[in-house]
C-alpha cells in the first residue's frame, strides 16, 4: 500500500486520531475537511480575542490510549478544573449531578414526599410486572418515579431533543444516566457517605479550549509526513465494485480526484450515503432519510462585568426560557477571556435545521439571548458589549424510535465495502463523547495496520462514562448530559 493511499474525511477528533495513529507507522494519511479549522465540534472558535468552546468539552477517560495522546499533545497545557454545574428551574438553582440533600431541601417537604412516594410506586409496581422500558421516558420512570422523571428529566430533555421522551429510545438513558437506585442515593445522603471524590468532580482543560488539542493533533499528522486540508468538502465517492477507488473533492475552486486504498470517515453517514457513486439501493437511501440530527446555536454575549456565577455551566430546566444550557468560559480557562474585568456568556439553543428557532435572523437570537440573561438576573442587558453566534448543524444524532432499525440497514450494506471504516459520532450515528471517537478512530487506523477491531462494539458496554474509578460507590444517580 502506497504511504499517501489512505484519506481520512473529517478532522474532528475520531478523524485526527485516525490520522496520527497511521502516521506513526509510515503512513502519509491525507485528511479532508470541509470546515475552516480542525476539531468539528471539539473545536474552538475566536472573537475579538475572547475563545469559546462549542458546547463544553471536559477531558476525562478511562481509555489508557488516549490519555496518553492527549498528554503528548498539550502535556503540560492542561489545566485542572474542580467541576461546578448547577440547573435551575423555578427560580432555584439545584447542584448537578443531582444531590439528594440539596434537592430535596430546593423542592420543599411536600414536593420531595411526593418524588419519594412516586418512587416507591414504580418499585412496588415492578414487583408484580416486569418492565423492559424501551422509550427513556418509560426507563427513567421505572429507576427513579414519575414525579422526578417530570421535575428533572421531561422539561430539558425535551428542549435538548424537540420531541417527547415517550419517542426517544431508552438507549439514550442507557449510555447517558448511571445506573444507581434513588433509595442507595437517599441512603448515602442521610448518612453522608458522599465522601469518595469521582471523575466528575474534577476534570482536565486545555488553557486556550479544546480546539489547542486539535491544532496540536494536526501538526503532529502534518510533521509526520500527512496532509491535512481545510475547505476541502467531499463532493464524491466513487466505488468500483466492493471497494472505494477514488474521492473527488473541490480545494480552492478546483475540482480534483485523488485516488485512494483505504478510506476512513468520520463525516455524517447520511451525507456519505448522498456522495457514493453509483448511489447505493433504495432502501438504504430510505433509511438514511429517516435518521435525524439536532443542531445548536451558541450565541456568545461579552458582558461588562468581572464575574457573574461560580458555575462552568448551567442547565435551564425552566420552560419558560427557550435557552438550554449556559456556558461561563471565564470559568473554564481565565485564559479564554482576554480581559478579566469582562464576562464571556454561551447562550446555547437546541433546535433542529429549518425550525422557527434555527431561522431567527442575527439581531432577534442577539436579542433573545440578552433578554434571557436579563430575566434569569444574571445581567442587566446594557452591560452586554458585543456577541457573535455559531450555528452547529447535524451536533446529535437522534434515538428515535426506529433509529436502530435504520442503522443496521445502513451497517449491513456499509460492510459490503471493504475498505470504508466509518467513526466518530456522526459517522456512526452514536452519541460518542469525544474519547470514544478518539478510540473508533485509533482502532480503525490498526485495522488498516492488520488488526481486527469491531468498531461498533466501542462504547455499547459503558452504560454511563463516567463511574467512580476508586470504589463503586457512587455520588449522585442522576446525571444525563448532553
């Protein structure tokens, strides 16, 4: 195999890893993204001096692998970070993850009656009816009770994913919310047991944001030998019986072919499918169309304050608030906000492309934004200086109802292509964090070097990311993030 013949499409962190892991082994992997910079969601973005996350990207793993990446590529550019988030909802804030003595003591002595004996109902009612929860409404009922499930869970899950939680499929609850019973929570509460210091209270950062790791991830592909092109969208894949031959592409105005051995891609599956040529059976273009994606719009606001919440992030569980989740950068890195006597706000709105959200022009999302941290009484909307706003598409595969069936039409007639590897969140349609698309990433590289990996099988067992790693004893059971 020619050294050049492998193309990567995608310079998110699966595509990157991928990349570097073939570059340690006399490989000169071509990369091919369509965006101005590397990193795809875990990128970081720049305005008036003032960096930005998109999204919020906190750095934690239990794959060995790439904790070692990552402390090669920023070693000691990473800074500590004690973990402060909260949610609010009806004027309250609440810790989270969700503590059982401080929610309890937020919602009052009637409210937290209530949550205990809607627990106890769920778990009575299992005794004599077995459940086997397929939506994440139905999974979260079972494990925690109606009226938590209503308070804590319905409001925001819903905003995050724009469609009721009897369509989302307990997968979702399954990879995302640790799997502990409230009554060993309330146990551990009442006694104070909460002493055992987790993943989730401390986390790595990198002093300029996330997209630090990536540019230091591209140079480290391109000093050894590899290319990697910006702007560089994928117009066409050509397939020559059960191979890929060739990927067209445009860079700088210009059309051009580049032959190829091994391809691994990282972009949207569904976007794939659209590129191949000649276009693949109708079914499998059917089921492509029905798989779904959320988009997002970060709108940043500079405020002329030095400080406004302790917190790296809020969630709004409120539904009178359109906003989602609340980014404080100042508190990630002091280093991404250039003067300390201003605040740097990401007001973020989940949505979907093409809704009455997503089509706000420019001045109404400003405006929707400024009034929203006026009324939440973080700031008072003249002290708000200057903003910009990215929209993100296709940032969150959706597990609705008849995703799984979809996909494995798509798997099935993906594996007839032998050498397409597909990774990373978009490229599997998993909600991978960003370790895990590291690892498709790594694993797909050793399959090009001669091993045999199940990419698939990356991530299935973790029914939550971030377990205690000291003991099994757990500080909260509630905390599904997105």
């Amino acid at each position: 195999m020619k050294p050049n013949s492998v193309v990567v499409i995608g310079a998110g962190p699966a595509g990157l890893t991928a990349a570097y892991q073939l570059s340690q082994h006399a490989y000169h992997p071509i990369v091919l993204e369509q965006a101005d910079k590397v990193g795809g969601i875990a990128r970081t973005e720049n305005y008036q001096g003032y960096r930005f996350d998109i999204g919020g990207h906190r750095f934690y793993t239990k794959v060995e692998e790439v904790q070692q990446l990552w402390r090669l590529w920023l070693q000691d550019d990473f800074l500590k970070v004690t973990r402060l988030s909260r949610i609010y909802y009806r004027g309250k804030f609440f810790d989270y993850p969700l503590s059982i003595r401080n929610t309890l003591s937020g919602l009052g002595i009637l409210n937290s009656s209530l949550i205990v004996l809607s627990y106890l109902q769920a778990k009575l009612k299992a005794l004599w009816r077995r459940p086997d929860p397929q939506t994440f409404e139905s999974w979260v009922t079972h494990c925690f009770g109606q009226r938590l499930y209503e308070t804590f869970f319905k409001t925001y899950t819903e905003k995050v994913w724009g469609i009721s939680c009897s369509q989302i499929q307990a997968d979702w609850a399954k990879q995302r919310i640790r799997g502990v019973s409230l009554k060993q929570a309330v146990i551990n509460a009442l006694i104070r047991k909460n002493n055992t210091k987790s993943l989730i209270t401390e986390f790595d950062y990198p002093r300029l944001g996330p997209g630090m790791m990536w540019e230091q991830a591209q140079q480290s592909v391109e000093d050894r030998g590899g290319q990697v092109h910006c702007n560089t969208p994928v117009l066409a894949l050509e397939r020559k019986g059960d191979r890929i031959s060739s990927i067209t592409i445009e860079r700088n105005g210009q059309t051009q072919q580049l032959p190829v051995e091994q391809v691994i891609s990282s972009m949207p599956i569904t976007s794939l499918l659209k590129q191949l040529s000649p276009a693949p059976p109708t079914a499998v273009l059917e089921a492509a169309a029905g798989l779904s994606y959320r988009a997002f719009m970060i709108v940043t606001l500079i405020i002329n304050k030095p400080s406004l919440f302790p917190d790296q992030w809020i969630y709004i569980h409120d539904s009178g608030y359109q906003v989602g989740r609340i980014q404080n950068f100042k508190n990630w890195s002091a280093q991404l906000v250039p003067d300390l006597n201003k605040t740097s706000l990401g007001m973020e709105y989940f949505c979907s492309e093409g809704d009455n959200l997503w089509q706000l022009s420019q001045t109404d999302l400003f405006n929707l934004a400024i009034q929203e941290v006026e009324r939440l009484g973080f700031a008072p909307a003249d002290q708000v200086q200057a903003g910009t706003i990215i929209r993100q598409p296709k940032a969150y595969p959706v597990y609705d109802a008849g995703y799984q069936d979809r996909l494995q039409v798509i798997r099935e007639y993906l594996s007839t292509i032998k050498n397409l590897q597909t990774i990373g969140r978009n490229g599997m349609h998993r909600y991978n964090n960003q370790d895990h698309s590291m690892l498709t990433g790594l694993l797909a590289a050793k399959n090009i070097l001669g091993e045999h990996h199940d990419l698939w099988q990356v991530n299935t067992e973790r029914s939550y990311y971030e377990e205690l790693t000291v003991q099994k004893q757990q500080t909260s059971p509630f905390e599904a993030v997105v």
